[in-house]
C-alpha cells in the first residue's frame, strides 16, 4: 500500500505530528458516530498506538487492546463479586483487581494496560450508572476504535517501514564499527580515548536495531511488508560487533605496547581494511545495490599473521612476557575471525540487495 506522502522537506518529527492529529481526529470521529459516552479514551490510544513505524503501531496496538480486554473483563468480575461501595471492602476489591494483573504486566509488557483499565472499571463513577459490564464493553469498543484509528493513519499517512528503518540502522551499525576501527589503527592514547565514547554509541544503535527487527518481523507476518527477513543481518552484525571489541580489548592490555613496537604496520592496515569494508558495505546497505566481494581484508589479516612468523623464525618472541605473546597472536585470532563474519555480512547484504530486486520487479 502506498499511501498518502509529504514532500521530502518535511522530518521525521512533523511527519509523525500529522500521524498523531490524524489518529486522534479519526478516533473523535469514529467515537462520536457511534455515540460512546467516553470517546476521549479512544483518542488517548490513537496517540498511543501511533509510533514511528508500522510495525511499531501494530505492536503498540496488539498489547493495549489485548491488556484493554483482560482488564476490562476482569474488573467487571472482581465489581460484580465483591461489593466496593467504600471503606475496606473497597480497598479489598482494589487488592483482589490489581495484585494479579500488575504480577502478569510485571511477566509480559503486553499487560501493562490491564491493572489500569481493570481499576477505571472498578472505580469509576460511570461505572456506577451503566453497571461494570456495560462500562467494560463501552471501554474495549473505545480503545479497539482508537487502535484501529492508529493503524489505519500508520499505514495510510506517510507510512514508515521498519524495515526500510532496519537497512538504515544496520547501515548505521556498520559506520560506528568502521570508526572504531580507524581509531584503533592509530594505535595512539587518543584512540583510546575516542574507543569509549564511540564503543557506547555502538551499543545504544544496536539496541534500537534490535528493537527495529522484531517490529519487522511483524510487519512480515501480519503482510504488511514483503522484505528479506533482518534477522540474519542482525545477528551478523553482533558478532561483528563481539569481534571489534575483542580487538579493542587487545589495546587495553597493559602489554598493548607489543602491537605497536612489533605489529604496528600490519596491524594498522588490517584495521584500516576491515573500516573501509565496513564503509563500502553500508553504503551499499543504504542505496540498495549488491556489494562486490575483496580479497583486501584476508590479504591484510594474511599480512599480520606473515608479520607474527617472522617474529618466531627472528626469535623475537622469546624476550617478551607471555602475556604480551599471547596479545600478538589472540590479535591475530580476533582478526581473522572478523574477516570470517565480515564475509558472512557480504552475503547477508547480497540478500537484501536480491530481495529488493525481486520486489521491484
């Protein structure tokens, strides 16, 4: 489904302001037209349902009417049984209605509305007039209305994908860990000073990755985008993620110094490759075209192994401490596993690139 777009001028945060007034003028007009007495409910979940991407929406809706519903039937049974009037025996129909809800949303985020909607129904004055079962049932209908309201406008107004979000992200992902990598080829204190900040920023962009893939993955089953599946680009991405830190770790060592004085050019050049790789698979994450296959980065990692033989033939190793012997080759080690996942990320962006192909044609 197309939908509805703005002139690209237009961001991210006024685009997602015209979602929101969208929804909620949709959801006043859906709750008037069918005369419930507490429409402002349902506009209040049109604002909540209506996140950034789709697949962030259709969550958003699954977990508040589902918690809506639960709640709702729940707080009628608990009115109905347990006279509420005042003093203690409200109090004890308050207990009997939250405890367990709040147990369940402590279990699953999915239930989160449930302990709040199961106290509107109990407490409430309209509650009191139309009875607890009508007012649950006035209640589900205003939150199903509201999040039918921010669904619709998600898909139909300037829809955002998150799986098109995903490619972005992952692109992203891919930069921070090509810019770790260049700071460590400096093998300088700076460096290390750089590592930190941008080792935290790599993290929080994984973390929004993560967040992003599973809103794809409804998006996919619910039909509602046909893109390769992100999972196995994700999963590619933490290892190579695991593997730069490991290289990181390798300059923290109090014995680093054994990179610089005997592995300073090879190991330079391997981190350099490894960023540039990095870079040019990004890209073309981004713009949608298939990455061409190096022989760069095993020729690199070659040349820090070749460096690490001489050392032995040269017998240079014995002089130095064990530890710092054992930095040498774990570098090597953690080099070449990265140019293993680094291919692996080859093919999984060759995926991507074939799955748009095919949905273009």
């Amino acid at each position: 489904m197309m939908g509805w777009r703005l002139p690209p001028r237009h961001g991210p945060k006024a685009v997602q302001a015209l979602r929101m007034t969208a929804s909620s003028l949709a959801a006043i007009g859906l709750a008037q037209a069918l005369a419930l007495p507490q429409g402002f409910w349902a506009v209040i979940t049109a604002l909540i349902v209506t996140q950034s991407n789709v697949g962030g929406s259709l969550k958003a809706a699954l977990d508040r009417f589902i918690g809506s519903v639960f709640g709702a039937v729940y707080g009628s049974v608990v009115a109905v049984l347990i006279p509420h009037e005042h003093g203690i025996l409200r109090a004890t129909a308050l207990v009997v209605a939250v405890a367990p809800l709040s147990y369940l949303a402590a279990l699953s985020a999915g239930f989160r509305i449930a302990p709040i909607t199961a106290i509107i129904v109990l407490l409430s004055a309209t509650g009191s007039t139309l009875g607890p079962f009508g007012f649950a049932v006035d209640r589900v209908l205003e939150v199903g209305l509201g999040c039918a309201a921010g669904l619709v406008v998600s898909v139909l107004i300037v829809p955002a994908r998150a799986s098109r979000l995903v490619l972005n992200t992952a692109a992203q992902v891919m930069r921070l860990l090509a810019e770790q990598l260049e700071a460590m080829s400096a093998l300088s204190d700076q460096a290390q000073a750089d590592l930190s900040a941008l080792a935290v920023r790599t993290r929080e962009t994984l973390t929004k990755l993560e967040t992003l893939v599973g809103e794809a993955a409804r998006e996919r089953r619910s039909r509602l985008a046909d893109a390769p599946d992100p999972e196995p680009l994700f999963r590619t991405l933490m290892r190579l993620r695991h593997d730069v830190v490991m290289l990181r770790r390798a300059l923290r060592e109090p014995r680093h110094e054994a990179l610089r004085e005997h592995v300073a050019q090879p190991w330079s050049r391997a981190a350099r490759t490894g960023a540039a790789a990095l870079r040019d698979l990004g890209q073309a994450l981004s713009e949608g075209h298939a990455p061409e296959r190096s022989a760069a980065m095993a020729e690199a990692v070659g040349d820090y192994r070749s460096a690490l033989d001489d050392m032995r033939r040269r017998e240079l190793t014995k002089p130095l401490p064990t530890d710092a012997v054992w930095l040498l080759f774990g570098a090597g080690f953690a080099l070449e596993q990265f140019r293993r996942d680094l291919d692996d990320l080859v093919e999984r962006v060759q995926d991507v690139s074939s799955g748009r192909e095919r949905d273009a044609a």
